[in-house]
C-alpha cells in the first residue's frame, strides 16, 4: 500500500466465528485484507487496485470472468487457490495518482457502497451453527456457503471502486482536458500535440512515422493493463466472430472520427489508403470479438444485473459501456446517445486507447484487451 489512510478510516470487518477451522479463518483474512486494502486506496484517492483484484479472481479460478460468480466448487481446492489470490496480489500499490484531484464526494459515495457490500457478509458470519460434537469445528458446508458470501462481497467491492476510477477519471478530465497517468503526468493529445508538426506526442505506428511536418516521431502510450500477454492471435482464430452489416458500419464509421481525434490529417493513418485499411482492419476483427462477447451484436443490449446496474450506471450498447465512461470518452462529432452503435463503439475506441495504451492502428489491441482476443477467454474489460 502506499498513501496514509486519512483519519476516520473504515476498519472492515469480517471476523470468523468461534469452532472455525484454520483454513477458513485465512481465507476470511485474506479476503478482508483485500477488501481493507481497496477500501484504503479509494480514501486516498488512488482506487487503480481493482482491476488486478478482479483479474487475479478470475486467473485462479474463484469467479467466472464473465459473471463474477463463484466457480471453484470443492472446499479444499478453493483454499488453495485464496492462497494463490494473496500471492499473486502482494501489497496492491497505486498505479494511477488521482489525489491532486478533489474527489472527495465520489470517495465518500463509494465507501458507503463498499460497507453495502460487505454488510450481507457481516450478517451471514453470524449465523454459525454450534459445533460438531465430534470435530469441534462448524460444518465444512456452513464454511464454504460462508466464504462464497465474502467472496461475492470482495468482487463486489472491486467492482465499486472500479466504477469509482472511471469515475474520477471523467471529473479530472473535465478538470484538466486529460487523465492522469501512473507518473501523476498528463498523456498528450495525440491529434493536437502532433498538428503542428512538432517533435512529439501521439503513438508508435507499426509502419515507419511520416517525416512531414518536422521530426520527434511518435512516443508509446502508458498501458495500465497489467500482466495480460496472451501472444498473437491466429487469423482462424476469428471465425466464431463475423460481425454484422450494422456492427461492421458502426465500428467503421466510428474509427473514423475516432482517427481525428487521435492522428493529424497529413498521418498515413489517414493519407495512406494501404496504412488505413490496415488499421481499419485490426480494429474490426478485435471489435467483432468485443461486442459479441459484450452484447451478442444486439445494439440495445443493457445489463440490468451486475454491480454497474446497482450503482445506477447500467452498461448499455454493443460495446456494453456505462455513462460515466461514455460522456468521459465520448468521442466529438458522434452522437450523444450512448446506445448509438457508432457512438457507443467510439467512445469504448477511446476508452481502450487511453487506459490500456491501444495504438490508433490498432495493432497492438488483442494483445492489450483480453475482451478482444478471440484466442483468449472473455474477460471483462
């Protein structure tokens, strides 16, 4: 951890029962450490843990990466896997600075989501059975009805301070124009640092960088997707994933103006027809996966279910996005309505660019979002 809760910090609570085994108790612990480490990092204004929290659930086998509900089934093999969880977390440090920014109420709000969370947990804790006459210990079965509930808090709790970030990441760009990065810097705007042909800003083009307008070239954006490095995806590997007549229009039209955003005019992206229809292409076979993976091609699709839902901010859209990320990602000249399928399509075009440092060729979008790799499980992003 890094930061200092501020005073009045919210201890969690989720305390084991008297007759418990060893096992359950460390998975209980594990389990509120998680969640008090969230917990801290959203009073500090650095809510970027999540993301990894979520990712590390679903890598080892806990929850399904598509429904966030439980999957290990046997008791013993679910504790392993709890250990594995701490392992692999270790001491959640920050990776995104929002602290300069005055979040304040978005901080507040959320933590009293997260005590929401946990309270059914707290309240099923206290419901432990008397012991066994013969282990001197509650019922394995009682144990692991128990630890499903605080694992459903935990993800629950992730899945609020997420929305948190986006959050945050909306109220500092209306703020400043542009999120803030791991260096607590601020990224480029591509289209604007580059118009003027200066030395720099923008993305690494995989083809050679035109030399019009002056020198400098391109930097990479700062990717803040974590380990995720599945390899090249195989060009069969596309099959299951057609697309539509309506989701191919849209991801087409929406890639460009996604382009003016992101690429001055004279950039090969846009002079170069061979160089466009490249990186048109990267992003229609990533998007056919993405939004049939999100939405099953259905343009109204909405989730009414999950965490985002409860929160108020139901994702919505081929490309399933909520409307914190969408007006914070809109993209100019599309519409306003987040389930218009080109709007929808280019604001989540922009969200991936900035939070995962896709390359407006798209070329590196599979290897940077799971959801997109049709190699790759669906996941989320």
């Amino acid at each position: 951890m890094t930061g200092t809760p501020p005073p009045g910090r919210w201890v969690v609570k989720l305390d084991p029962p008297a007759h418990t085994t060893a096992g359950f108790r460390g998975a209980l612990a594990t389990y509120k450490k998680i969640i008090q480490d969230l917990a801290d990092q959203m009073s500090t204004g650095n809510p970027s843990g999540a993301p990894k929290v979520l990712k590390e659930l679903s890598e080892e086998g806990l929850v399904d990466s598509q429904t966030n509900g439980a999957m290990a089934k046997d008791y013993s093999e679910r504790l392993g896997k709890v250990d594995e969880v701490k392992k692999g977390l270790g001491d959640m440090d920050k990776d995104v600075d929002f602290s300069t920014f005055d979040v304040a109420g978005i901080v507040s709000t959320t933590l009293s989501k997260c005590k929401e969370c946990v309270k059914p947990a707290q309240d099923a804790l206290k419901t432990a059975p008397p012991p066994s006459e013969k282990t001197g210990f509650v019922s394995r079965d009682w144990e692991s009805r128990m630890l499903d509930i605080a694992l459903k808090a935990l993800v629950n709790v992730a899945e609020a301070i997420q929305g948190a970030s986006d959050e945050i990441l909306a109220h500092a760009e209306k703020i400043t124009g542009a999120s803030p990065m791991s260096d607590g810097s601020r990224p480029l705007n591509t289209a604007a640092a580059s118009a003027g042909g200066g030395g720099g800003g923008g993305y690494m083009p995989s083809y050679p960088a035109s030399s019009s307008g002056g020198g400098g070239g391109y930097a990479s954006p700062i990717s803040t997707a974590g380990n995720y490095s599945p390899g090249p995806p195989a060009r069969g590997d596309y099959k299951d994933y057609p697309g539509t007549p309506l989701v191919d229009s849209a991801i087409k039209e929406a890639f460009e103006y996604y382009l003016k955003e992101h690429v001055p005019a004279d950039d090969p992206l846009r002079t170069n027809k061979a160089v466009h229809d490249a990186a048109l292409q990267n992003w229609l076979d990533g998007y056919r996966v993405l939004t049939k993976r999100e939405s099953d091609y259905n343009p109204n699709a909405m989730n009414n279910w999950d965490i985002n839902a409860e929160n108020g901010t139901p994702s919505g859209g081929l490309a399933q996005v909520i409307k914190p990320t969408f007006d914070s990602n809109h993209v100019n000249g599309t519409s306003t309505n987040m389930l218009d399928p080109v709007a929808n399509i280019a604001a989540s075009m922009e969200y991936v660019t900035k939070r995962y440092g896709v390359h407006p060729d798209g070329s590196n979008l599979a290897a940077e979002v799971q959801q997109a790799h049709p190699g790759a499980s669906a996941k989320g992003y």
